[in-house]
C-alpha cells in the first residue's frame, strides 16, 4: 500500500483527471467501493441500516455516492448534510431518486433529528470533513462532531463507525488529532494511505484500517514516484517463498546465528527459534561454549558451534569460527553478546571477512563501531536493526531527533552506509539504499519487552537463508513480528503480559493467516 501525503495524493488525482480518469469518476469509484464494503460488512453482521454525515468536501461525495449504491442494494439510508448545497448537486439529487433520506444540520436545532438516525443505524459514515482541514475546526464541524460524539456514548450498542479516507478532525500529514474526532471501528481510505493515519495520536483513532482502489493507473507518473509503502498482508504473502511437497531442508537454507553470552542466555536461543519458525531448513547457534549445557534441550533442532570464552563472553581466539560454513546460506551476529572487550575484539575481526547475507544486530551493531569505516567493510547490502539507541550510538543523533524524523533518518544513512536499515519501534521503518521505505502500522507496548529484538533478528536472518533479499526480509520480517506481537496480545488479553516467548511462539498463527 502506497504512503502518501495529502500534497502528493493531490497532485495523483490531479494527473489522472488530466489523463482521462475525472475527479467525478474517482468520487464515484471511491464511493462505490466504500459502499461495496459496508455492505459486506452488513451481510456478515446483518446490517441493514446506515446514516452518513456529509461535509461539503470530496469525503462528502464519497458518502453521498455510497449512500446511493447501499440504497438500491435494499439499505435504509440517511444523509446528515452538514454545511452542503442541497441545490443543483447532481450527488444529493441522485441519492434523492433513489429512496434516500437528508437532513440538514442548520435545520435541526435541537438535534432530534440527528439523534434518531444515530439511533436506529446500524453502521455510522463519517465524511464530514477531508484531508484538507485546519486547526482549530471550524465551530459549527467541532459542534457537531461533539454532538455525535455525546450521542453514541448513550447508545447501546452504538451503531459501527466508517471514517471516510479518515476520521474527521485527523490531520493526515501529521497525525495531529482534534478533540471532538469521533473514533472510528474502521478507516476505508483511498488508493494510498495518508501518512498521518500511521502516527499518533490518529492511529488511536482509526481503527481497522483498509485501503480500497478508486480507479488510478499505475503508469501515473506521481504514482510511480512514490517509493514508500505501508506493509500489508497481502505484499508480505507474496514475499514468502514457496514450500511444496518436493521440498528438503536443504531447499530452506541454513541460518548461522552468533549469538549469546553469560548475561544474555536466551537472546540465543530466542533468535535461532525464531529462524527455524520462520521456516529456515537448518539452524546452527554459535555460542560461548558454557551456554550449551542450558540451551541444548530446549532447542534440540539446532546444531552447535561451541566458542572460546572469557567469563562466558565469545573470545577473540573464536576468531576462525568461520571455517567450515560453506553449506550457510545467512548470518546473524549480535543478540545478547555482551559488551566485553574480549567480543567486540571477536567482533572487528569477523565482520569484515563475512562474504554471506548477513544480519547485524545489537551488541552486533555496538562492536560494529570500532572497526574504521563499518559500513563500507561489510558485506552489502546488510540489514541493520538497531532501536532508536543504537541508531543514536551510529549516527551521533539524539533520540529526540531520530524519533521525530523516522524515516527521514533511516532512508538517509541506509543511503550512506549501503545497507538495509530496520529502524525499531512504534511503526518500524525498512529504508533500502536505493530509496525504497516500508513502514509496518502497528504500534503496541506489547513488544515493548526485553527479547523481542532478538526474535526480530531470527526471522529476518531465516528469511534471508531461504533467499530473501535484505530488504524483503526485512519488510516481512518485521511484519510478521508485529503481527505476531498483537496476536499474542490478543491471546493474554493484555499487552502487559507478552513476553517475547509469547511473540515467538505466535509466529506460526501470522504465518498461517499469510497463506
């Protein structure tokens, strides 16, 4: 799904309407396929009732039209017309012909009228207002926006709210949200997603979010040039390689994971469980020798390669591990090594002499530091995933300024130093060298737990060793993680209970979802 901001879906339409596709036709293809979606939400729930508050603006016609089509399918509709000419609108006049029922805000003083559509729908459609708002709203927006609001807090249970692009009162660029937006069970947005709708507050209030195609060509030139995604199902199913009946484990590559410490036990072996679940043939954990003994039962899929050690840090005399890995297909270095002098030792004299895929990670990336130029002596494209920390630890940056430009920040050093960035956190950024951006929309404090970086890092590398490239791994990778994390969520019934355990152990649910 395309990123958009509102200045780059303008200049969409406004292309297509000069190649032939008018701004009427994209309303009505718009206002088709949201009608075509409460609809099928209605035979799901057996609804039959909707009402639609209609703005002036584009989202107003989009409602309007989709009033009309729910209309002739058998729905009993209601328009709520709010600051929008009833006279020579070729919209409402349609509507009109058709069964549908208006009322206009300015003549329903006491807000009867209002409150028993409200009542009686089954389905809410929000399409007051449009991607081109300003704060503070206009009085008599924010007025009825507080009435509604107050009205479905005394209804039970409340009719199903549909925002229309967006909810009204979100600032799409942005992601600023007025206090009178009316929260929405469902965004149904057009052709791309606005950005704002994937930052806070306005992911709070958007719901489930779909996209739906209102009628643009591909060969748009302003299409074209949008090079940042929002990862979805159905983009990652594509990704993930194809698993038939003549298979072996040698058709799934072998993941080679240097990982673990006498502090970080089980970063180990959450990173290697994680590539076996995510579907690597082989999986081969290379470990401080005294972690084996309470990491072998509980793995007994893996192989071993057992490492010098000082104290239960990997030694620089583990130096020659890399002898003898001619079957491995990825590599990941990092989870929970520690920061001893001893690894990062280890560290500066293994990385550079990687000639695989490879995926760097925590203590990975800290050590990566100390060796001159990193980046430019490793083999590319990496993928690199660090926290907003270890992004600062990189760059030099603040916290502060990496949070507030994501992916301004991730796109411009994967650019620099050649290599896939995955840039953690609510709505991780995938930034490639050549430009591309993935961003995952999902932001939950269920991931906010030690370890789930180190199950990241494992599906990623186990995408990798089946063939991946490093940017579709991690783009899947780091869907299927989030993914994962809301469904063990779901599962606890509270986020304050996941554990990465938990997230790992839920990757298999998302993997059957993306089949």
């Amino acid at each position: 799904m395309k990123l958009v901001t509102v200045s780059q879906m303008r200049a969409i339409e406004k292309e297509s309407d000069a190649r032939g596709v008018s701004y009427a036709q994209l309303m009505q293809n718009a206002g088709r396929a949201l009608a075509e979606l409460v609809h099928e939400l209605g035979q799901e729930q057996g609804w039959d009732e909707v009402t639609g508050l209609v703005g002036s603006g584009n989202n107003g016609g989009d409602t309007l039209v989709a009033l009309a089509w729910l209309a002739e399918a058998g729905w009993h509709t209601h328009a709520y017309l709010v600051n929008r000419k009833t006279k020579d609108d070729p919209l409402i006049a349609h509507y009109l012909s058709v069964g549908g029922e208006i009322s206009e805000a300015a003549h329903d003083k006491n807000d009867s009228t209002l409150t028993g559509f409200l009542e009686q729908s089954d389905v809410f459609v929000d399409g007051l207002l449009g991607t081109g708002i300003k704060f503070p709203l206009k009085m008599e927006a924010a007025l009825v926006l507080e009435k509604i609001n107050f009205i479905l807090t005394s209804i039970n249970p409340p009719p199903f709210v549909v925002a229309v692009d967006c909810p009204s009162g979100v600032d799409c660029n942005t992601g600023e949200a007025a206090d009178e937006t009316i929260p929405a069970d469902l965004t149904i947005t057009m052709a791309a997603i606005k950005r704002g709708l994937l930052k806070l507050p306005a992911f709070e209030m958007i719901g489930e979010l779909q996209t739906v195609q209102i009628g643009l060509s591909d060969d748009l030139d302003s299409w074209k040039a949008i090079q940042t995604e929002a990862a979805d199902w159905d983009t990652v199913s594509a990704l993930l390689p194809e698993r038939t009946p003549a298979s072996h484990k040698g058709t799934f590559g072998t993941a080679f994971v240097v990982a673990g410490s006498s502090s970080y036990t089980g970063a180990a072996l959450l990173a290697g469980t994680a590539a076996y679940r995510i579907g690597a043939g082989l999986v081969t954990l290379a470990v401080p020798a005294p972690l084996h003994a309470a990491l072998a039962g509980q793995l007994p899929e893996a192989t071993w390669m057992l490492l010098p050690h000082e104290n239960g840090f990997i030694s620089e005399r583990a130096g020659g591990l890399l002898e003898g890995l001619e079957r491995v297909t990825a590599i990941l270095v990092g989870p929970g090594l520690g920061d001893h002098l001893c690894t990062r030792m280890f560290i500066e004299e293994i990385l550079p002499s990687i000639k695989l895929p490879l995926v760097i990670d925590a203590d990975g990336l800290r050590h990566a530091l100390h060796i001159k130029n990193w980046y430019a002596k490793i083999f590319a494209p990496a993928v690199l995933t660090p926290h907003p920390g270890e992004m600062s630890a990189l760059t030099g940056l603040s916290i502060d300024e990496i949070q507030n430009n994501r992916e301004e920040i991730a796109l411009k050093y994967a650019k620099v130093w050649g290599h896939v960035v995955v840039l953690k956190g609510a709505f991780t950024v995938i930034a490639a060298p050549d430009g591309r951006a993935t961003i995952v929309p999902v932001a939950t404090p269920a991931l906010a737990r030690a370890g789930t970086g180190d199950v990241l890092a494992g599906l990623i590398v186990g995408l990798r060793a089946q063939g991946l490239d490093a940017y579709e791994a991690a783009v899947a990778g780091a869907f299927i993680h989030a993914q994962a994390g809301l469904f063990a969520a779901e599962t606890l019934g509270t986020t304050a209970s996941v554990l990465a355990s938990d997230v790992l152990n839920a990757v298999a649910n998302v993997l059957a979802e993306l089949e």
